[in-house]
C-alpha cells in the first residue's frame, strides 16, 4: 500500500514573536514542510491576561489558521496552551494539535540535588495543566517556580542581550541558584531567545530544558503516524502574519536568523482573527 502524504501546511501561534524558537525547530527538523506563523503582538503578552480571554484569542487563532487550510496547528505558546488546548480539541474534533507544557518530567529524571527551577509566565503557573504537570512527576523533588512578569515584552522589544534584562533575570535565577537548582525549564517560548544571558547567570552546572526540539519531534511523529507528511519534492518554507507591526515583528526575526519569510499584516475586528 503507498504512502500517503499532504502538502497542506502547518500553522503555529503565539503571542508574538516567542513562537518562532518553536518554528526555528520544526524548520530544522521537517525542511520540506510549509509553515504558517501568526505572532499576536495586539494582544501581547497572553502571560498577564486571564485564562479565559487567553482561550477565547485561542479559539479565533484557530479558526483563522483552519480558513488557511492548515492540517495540523502547533499552540507555540504556553500561556495558550494551558488555557486553550483542551478547549480548541474539543471545537475541533480529530483535528491534530500540539500544545507545549512546562519540561518538569525530563527536569524531575535527571536532577541529581533533588531541586529544579521553572520559569514561566504567572498565567501559566496558574493553570490547571501546570499544577497536574507537577503533581504527576515531580514526585519527592523539590519545583521551584518563578514568574518573570515583565520579561516578555522585553524580550518582544529586542533588547535580547541588554543589562537592564541580565538584571531581571538575576533578580529571579540567584535565589533559585542559592536553594541548588540543577536544572532549569524555560516555561515560556520566548525564554529560549534569551538562553545566552540564562547560561551567563546560571552557568554550566545548571542544565537548561528548552522544550522546542521535543515539540519537533512531537509534530514529526504526528505526521508520520497520520499520513500527512510532506512530498520527498516538496521545498518548504515561511510565511508570519502578525496582528502588530509588520516591520517590527521583520526586524525581530531577522536577529532570530530567521530569514526569507514574508511578513503580512493580520486583521482582529470584533472578536475575528483575518489572515490576508
């Protein structure tokens, strides 16, 4: 029997610009794959928003992504994931997702002191999904959580590698370096963009959890399994659309080495997310 396969491409989303380390992976990882991107910096950051408005932006996402013809949608955004995972599958019944979750399993199997941090927005932190996370496979070790309100849109405003962003990191990681963390999970999609001034802090007896090449990994087993990879002829490729600024969110992903990828401009008008 042949194998089947779809040319059909993949949509991901995030608050704004943190799920492109989630795509950078996915890129890597499935080059022939055509991926759609929508960073939604109108809203930006879900982290500070409440759960429900978080979902209710998630729902919309998804059906806009579903209007592009999508056939599986990667949620690259915790926050989103913690509020909205469960209630897009239950929309979208049999439709593929894949939704990220804070790494505590692979943190909790190879901590040697008994403790790991987690970094995360306060959102994430207060769902559902990240208490049964801890409550699952922590077992008798120690979880450090931190949030880091006010790192994403610092992060959203490119000061990547800044002093006053090395402060705030600081302020988080010294006390969970003091109670002897030795491993720490990026809870957040955007974190990973700042992983070089976190490797500064925590330095190399701290291992770093960030969660996107597993997320690739994840997407490819799902295709597999579902017939809808794409053709061995396919070429692949990028295209963002952001409810902010197009030229802004072009910039960002220039740094993040993220080139040749048509940024348009994506339209929320009563509540309904447009993809032009």
């Amino acid at each position: 029997m042949l194998e089947r396969h779809d040319d059909r491409p993949i949509g991901i989303f995030d608050s704004g610009i943190g799920g492109l380390t989630v795509t950078a992976a996915i890129r890597q990882a499935l080059p022939r794959e055509r991926l759609i991107y929508f960073g939604d910096n109108l809203h930006m950051p879900y982290g500070q928003r409440s759960l429900q408005e978080v979902q209710r932006f998630s729902l919309a996402i998804v059906e806009a992504l579903r209007a592009q013809d999508c056939k599986l949608i990667v949620i690259a955004c915790n926050t989103a994931s913690a509020a909205a995972l469960a209630a897009v599958r239950t929309a979208h019944p049999g439709f593929p997702f894949v939704g990220m979750e804070p790494a505590v399993k692979p943190a909790v199997e190879h901590t040697s002191t008994g403790t790991v941090g987690v970094i995360a927005t306060t959102a994430t932190f207060q769902s559902e999904l990240y208490a049964s996370i801890v409550s699952r496979f922590a077992g008798d070790v120690t979880v450090l959580h931190q949030p880091c309100p006010g790192l994403v849109r610092q992060i959203e405003s490119g000061a990547f590698d800044h002093p006053a962003t090395e402060a705030m990191l600081r302020g988080w990681l010294e006390p969970m370096l003091a109670q002897h963390i030795d491993a720490l999970v990026l809870g957040c999609t955007h974190y990973p963009i700042v992983r070089p001034v976190i490797e500064r802090i925590v330095g190399p007896g701290v291992r770093i959890i960030d969660p996107a090449p597993a997320i690739a990994r994840r997407v490819d087993h799902l295709l597999q399994n579902l017939e809808l990879s794409a053709t061995d002829h396919a070429t692949g490729g990028l295209t963002c659309w952001t409810s902010g600024d197009p030229a802004t969110f072009a910039v960002l992903m220039e740094r993040l080495h993220l080139h040749q990828a048509e940024v348009r401009q994506a339209v929320w008008r009563e509540g309904v997310l447009t993809l032009p």
